[in-house]
C-alpha cells in the first residue's frame, strides 16, 4: 500500500528536530452549503532543522515509532 504525501506549511519550529505543520483543506457544510476552510495539525520530524516557519513542507506517512 502506498505512503500518502501531503502537502503543509510549518507554522511552529521552536522545538529541536521537530516541526508543526498545518495541513488546510476545504470542507461543505452538511446543511447549509458553504465551504469552510479546515486544518490538520501534525507533528513532523526534521532531522537538520532545515525547515522554518512559513517553509511548505511535504511529509509522509510512516509507521509509529517508539
């Protein structure tokens, strides 16, 4: 089964070797209709600390590690 890519922008890089990225998406109302912008908030690891904030970043989905 393939990996998914999704596509985010960092909005918080203050922690070391880790990054908050916002993933938006558009959504329709169920009664009304309307369209209403949604995020996804994930925490995605950065080895270098290349990324900063504002940085749009792809990040893939991999099993958990503990």
């Amino acid at each position: 089964m393939p990996k998914r890519l999704v596509t985010g922008v960092v909005t918080r890089d203050k922690a070391a070797k880790t990054r908050r990225v916002e993933i938006a998406r558009f959504v329709r109302h169920p009664m009304y209709g309307k369209i209403m912008r949604r995020r996804t908030v994930c925490y995605a690891h950065d080895e270098a600390n290349v990324s900063h904030n504002g940085d749009t970043v792809e990040i893939e989905e991999s099993a958990p590690i503990s």
